[in-house]
C-alpha cells in the first residue's frame, strides 16, 4: 500500500464498544494507545539431520490506552461493564461494583485523511486513505487514575484477549486503503462473537 500523504498519521478515531452496545468515540478523551501480542514463539528442536521447528501457542493480545477524563462518565461506564457513557451521565448515580469482568469489549483505531469522520468504525470512501486495527472480544483488565500536583487526571486502561476465539477465529484485523483503492466499508455493530466486525 503506498500512501500519499503522511501528515494524518498523528490523529487518531478511537471507538470503543461493549458487546451489544452502540460504539463510544474516545479520539478527544485520549492520550496514547498501544496494542501488542497475538503471535507464537518458536522452538527449535534438534533432530539428528538438522533442526525442526515446533510452533509455539500465540500470546494474548493486550491493548492499552491512556486518556483524560472531561466528564465523570468518560472511563467508568467501561469499568462498570455498561454498554455506553450515556449510563453515568446524570447526578446521583453511583457506581458500587465492577461487572466489566464479564463483558467483552471491541476497541477499534482508526488513522484517516479523510474529513467529516466521526467514528473509527465508518466507511471510508473516494480518494482518501485510511488505516483500521481492531480487537474484539477483549475483557478490561485494568483501570488506574492518578493525578499530580498541578496536572491533570489520567487514566490508564488495559485490554486483553486471546489472540483466537474458541472457534479459532481471530481475534483482531486490520484493513487498510490507498487513493487507488475503493472503500474501507464500515465495520458491523459488535453483537456477538461470530459478529464482531
């Protein structure tokens, strides 16, 4: 794939869904994000003509993301095993217990020149460029606040996944378009896990 244009690399769509829930845009609310995993080691086992290699299981996926929270709903519906932001929006409500262990997060990325985007999970059309990662059936593993003196509030969550569903689906893709290209077509809603693009 050969891009034409570099500048729109450092601006990001960041779409988070709970599984049976409606996406929530995160791009102004985040910092920095990361993804690693999904491959195998390898072993080499000595045979007495050579070596043969032995694949190994592949590592778990681990995405990470890093944001500041403008609004008390930005982060805690996701730690809340909600389905959108919109839960905690009003006063008086309190957040008592975490039920994010068991509910499966999509956490989509989205690198783009083209204008009017709104999500990570739209289409992308005409003669623009994009860049996709997504990772499904992921669980929230861990959400820390902290703060500095004169600083704002961060937080940091984590996702894991296995690299494959049960089935041996995967549990990430990745799509991409050029100007030559036709369209990124716009991703599913995340219902299940036969469903997650």
């Amino acid at each position: 794939m050969a891009m034409s244009e570099k500048v729109w690399y450092n601006k990001a769509f960041v779409s988070i869904s709970a599984l049976g829930g409606n996406d929530v845009e995160l791009r102004a609310k985040t910092t920095s994000l990361g993804w690693s995993g999904g491959l195998g080691d390898i072993e080499g086992i000595d045979t007495f003509a050579g070596k043969i290699t032995r694949l190994g299981s592949k590592e778990d996926i681990e995405v990470t993301l890093d944001g500041v929270p403008v609004s008390h709903a930005d982060f805690d519906w996701i730690m809340a095993g909600q389905t959108a932001s919109s839960t905690f929006s009003s006063g008086g409500v309190a957040i008592t217990s975490s039920a994010s262990d068991n509910r499966k997060f999509r956490v989509v990325f989205l690198w783009t020149n083209q204008t009017g985007v709104t999500s990570a999970t739209q289409a992308i059309t005409g003669n623009n460029e994009a860049y996709r990662r997504g990772f499904a059936d992921l669980y929230l593993t861990s959400l820390e606040g902290s703060m500095d003196a004169g600083d704002n509030l961060t937080v940091s969550l984590t996702f894991k996944a296995t690299a494959e569903d049960e089935n041996g689906n995967n549990n990430w893709a990745v799509w991409a378009k050029d100007t030559t290209s036709g369209t990124l077509s716009a991703l599913n809603a995340y219902t299940s896990s036969t469903t997650k693009w």
